[in-house]
C-alpha cells in the first residue's frame, strides 16, 4: 500500500483494506452534512469485520452546538472568511448528533466505549 498525505475529506482509500480507523480529537470542527461523506469513506475502506473509534469531545446541548456554529460564522463573517474556506474554531456535535451522522453512513452497530466529561470515546461497526 502506498502512503498518502492529505486531508482526509480529498485522499482516497482503498475498499476493504482496513480492519480499523481511528480519529482522536479531529473531527470537532465538522458539520454532520460534511461528516456524512466522510464515514461513508470510512466504512467502505474498512473490512467486513472492521470498525471505527472515535475520541473526541462533544456539545453537551442542542443549544450549545448551534451557539457554537453560529460563532464560528460570525468569526467568518466579521474577518472577511468565505463560507468554503476553513477556519479553527471549534464547532463539536453533540453525541447525539455524532451518532445520527454514524447511523447516516450505515454502520451498523455504534456504541459508547467511555466518557469523561463531554469527551467520548464511540465505536462504530462495519
């Protein structure tokens, strides 16, 4: 297998290679919409057998994480930002949300592994 550098939302990933992928603290900056795609990528690199861990930390509330999106927006807005150019600011899901992205991506069984406080570990299953 070659190596490949890039963000994970534009490299390629063979189908079927994988008997795991793992992301920690990454994906926190990402809309459902936009994380949808991805995990579909993800599921259809991992092997019939594999699955998906995910560490990362979470809006504790509804409210919370569109607080959060819409500070990201307003942050665009004010320093002349185009809505297609990304930005670090954190914007997390709550686990809920996380989940319904997960389920969107057909994996099959997904679980809480751990929590401390508003970081989760979950498990998702080809």
């Amino acid at each position: 297998m070659l190596e490949k550098m890039g963000s994970y939302f534009d490299v390629e990933f063979e189908s079927d290679a994988f008997d795991a992928a793992v992301s920690v603290e990454s994906l926190h900056h990402f809309t459902k919409a936009e994380k949808i795609p991805l995990y579909q990528k993800i599921r259809n690199a991992l092997k019939s057998n594999g699955y998906f861990i995910l560490t990362d930390y979470f809006s504790l509330s509804d409210s919370d994480e569109e607080f959060q999106r819409k500070e990201l927006l307003r942050l665009k807005k004010l320093q002349g930002i185009s809505d297609s150019e990304f930005y670090h600011y954190d914007t997390p899901l709550t686990v809920q949300h996380e989940t319904e992205a997960l389920q969107a991506a057909v994996f099959s069984k997904i679980g809480i592994l751990n929590h401390w406080g508003a970081t989760y570990t979950l498990k998702a299953e080809k």
